[in-house]
C-alpha cells in the first residue's frame, strides 16, 4: 500500500517495487495505491508525482488497485459522520478493502483463487490492471 502523491509513496515505493520486481520476477505483484485528489491535496506536486509512480506501476506491477483519497474522506465524511478524520480513520478504510478483496486468498471456499488467477479473469491486457 502506499500513495502515490507523497514524494516517499510515489518515489520511494515504485522504486522498491521494481527492485523486487527485479529480484522475483516470476512473482505476481499486487499494489494498493492512493490515488490524489485536487479537493484534498496537501501539496502542489502531488500530481507530478503520481503522474511519475504510474509509469512504474505499468511497467512492474501485475495487479493495481487504485484508492481515491476524495472517495476516502467522502466516506468518512457522509458515511461516518466524522467532522474531522484523522489518517487512523482512512487506513482503517483502505485495510477494510484489502481485507475484502484478498479474502478469497485466507479462506477457504468455492471460489478459492489466488491472484494470477485473479489476474487472469480480470486483466485484459498485461499493461491494463489497473482496478477501481
């Protein structure tokens, strides 16, 4: 998981996904990456640096689930009725979705799967995974 506006999520968080791309590559690489949002934005380059961190996201990961910081804090404020959120209360959003998503992956079933398999129903072509 990390963001893709901060200098450490976008810069440093690709990076060290395309190092272990280059250690493993035979490994599916899945990412959750918060996506910036103008309304909600802490810095002004913000979207130089997702713009960036995309690129490596086509080029070195396998499955990206894409998290819109607005959406988070439209949840926190309407659905929540928090007046302030604090970022405890949009990782607790964020591991909310991971849990659903990877759920198929921890419990057994009839629709047990991994994610290559994920992949493969899913992404149409290998530059394409990117999820919402």
């Amino acid at each position: 998981t990390h963001s893709l506006g901060g200098g450490t999520g976008a810069g440093m968080g690709t990076l060290l996904i395309s190092k272990i791309r280059e250690e493993f590559p035979d490994r599916m690489m899945c990412t959750f990456s918060v996506v910036p949002s103008p309304k909600v934005s802490d810095t002004v380059v913000e979207p130089y640096n997702a713009t960036l961190s995309v690129h490596q996201l086509v080029e070195n990961s396998d499955e990206t689930f894409c998290i819109d910081n607005e959406a988070l804090y439209d949840i926190c404020f309407r659905t929540l009725k928090l007046s302030t959120p604090t970022y405890g209360d949009l990782n607790h959003l964020v591991s909310i979705v991971m849990s659903g998503i990877t759920t198929c992956l921890r419990f057994p079933g009839q629709l047990n799967s991994d994610l290559r398999k994920l992949a493969v129903n899913m992404v149409p072509f290998p530059r394409l995974h990117f999820f919402m």
